[in-house]
C-alpha cells in the first residue's frame, strides 16, 4: 500500500505539480488566467507536502496499532500513565484529521484546474465555477458538451464516480462528522490493517477508507492535470517554459 501510495506522488510530481511549472500558460492580457496558473501551482505544492505529512501520520498509526495489538495479545496491562493519553488514540485521532482535511485540498485543486479547462475554451469564469458544475449527478456522467468531457474523453472513466464519492466525504467534514477506526492484525503473517471512517457506521456515510484514498486522489489528479496541459498545448495556450522549477525538499519515500 505505501508502495503504491509513493508510486501515485512521484507520478504526481513529474506530471502534473512540475508541468504546471514548466508550462506557462499564455496569458496574453488576461492577468485572471495568470492568476489561476498560479493558484494551480499552490495548491499542486500543498497537495504534496501534505501527503508527505499524511505518509508520516499513517505510518506512525500504523506502528502504534500494531504494538497496542501485541501487547494484548501477550495480556501486558498499559502503564497508567498511558491510560490517561494513549499515544494508539493520539496517532489515530491525528490521522484522522488528516483524512478530513485532505478532501478540502483535493476539492480546491480540481475547482481550479476546472478553470483552467473553461479558459482554454474562452468561456467566462466565475468566484463560483467549480468542477461540481460539470457533473450530472443523476447520471453519474460528466455533462454533454461541458469542456471537462473534451478533456478527460477516455483518459479517466472514474472520473466522475471519484468525483461524487471525493465530494460526499467532504461535505461530511465541512459537517463536522466525526471518525471512526477500523483495525487489525494477521499475527501469523505479522500485518496489521487500518482504516478510517467518516461518519457514523451505522449510517455506512462513508466506507472504510485506507492510504489507497489518497493514491486514487493523486493518480485521478495527475490524468486530469496531464490532459488538460495536453489540450493546452495543442490550442496554444501553454507555452514552453522559461526556466525548470525549484526541486522542494526531500521528504519520507517520495520526492515532490
């Protein structure tokens, strides 16, 4: 899973937080498409850096479950000062927050880039467009003749499921629902499984979610980016770049 999950960031990086850097958009007059490329390149970098904080988080969650199940398992009683702050619940509960916070991210990179794709077919574009706008939700399809459709065309089927299930699980945070954790260990084959839920289980608001859904997140982020700088290119709107970008910091098992 962490392999995957590195795979997805390092593919992010080299397709779309660098290309967004390497290939300007061509502004003309227009200072507000400038503006956006901007906004595009921030939120690429956040996105990142984030990720390598959720790595940590996961990892650390990770090792914490797995020393609490050992533990019980062997019938050590905690100490009690572990009692009164259980680092098993501190490492969870951070995790968490990471979970929700992530989709208020990845929500604002795809309004952006949905910007994006309208000027690079010259319509108007507004402090409310935003990727919700291209989404027929009744037929869980991108909408007939909206210029997401042109983009994506066959490079990201999922997109519009992901769409609608990214967009469920943020609603629920901006909510304030809590979390739940969902944990496990196969002490023969010595793996533990964890995986969080947003939202009240009895009510199933969402499905137990793992690292896997930030490596969908990444990996429909990079198809969308990488299609819509593509169709920029081929309209001349995207230009080649004046200069490469500043490497950013190493960080865990990825580079961003």
């Amino acid at each position: 899973m962490l392999q995957e999950f590195d795979n997805a960031l390092q593919e992010f990086e080299r397709e779309a937080y660098s290309k967004l850097y390497e290939h300007h958009f061509d502004t003309g007059k227009e200072l507000e498409d400038f503006n956006l490329q901007i906004q595009a390149q921030s939120l690429a970098s956040d996105i990142g850096y984030f990720c390598f904080i959720v790595r940590d988080l996961y990892v650390e969650a990770l090792g914490q479950v797995s020393n609490k199940m050992d533990r019980e398992a062997s019938g050590i009683e905690p100490e009690e000062a572990e009692e009164e702050r259980d680092p098993t619940t501190m490492s969870l509960e951070k995790l968490g927050v990471a979970f929700k916070s992530f989709y208020f991210l990845i929500r604002a990179y795809h309004d952006v880039i949905y910007k994006i794709i309208l000027r690079l077919y010259n319509q108007n574009i507004g402090g409310k467009s935003s990727m919700h706008q291209a989404i027929d939700y009744e037929n869980r399809l991108i909408k007939k003749n909206n210029p997401v459709e042109k983009i994506l065309d066959t490079n990201c089927q999922e997109y519009t499921e992901w769409f609608i299930s990214m967009r469920g699980r943020r609603n629920l945070s901006k909510n304030g629902v809590g979390v739940s954790y969902q944990m496990g260990k196969n002490f023969i084959e010595n793996e533990t499984t964890l995986a969080i839920r947003i939202g009240s289980p009895a009510r199933n608001q969402s499905p137990p979610l793992s690292l896997d859904e930030f490596t969908q997140a990444l990996l429909v982020s990079t198809k969308l980016t990488m299609a819509t700088i593509s169709h920029g290119i081929e309209v001349g709107r995207f230009i080649s770049p004046n200069k490469a970008p500043q490497p950013m910091p190493e960080s865990g098992a990825a580079e961003l």
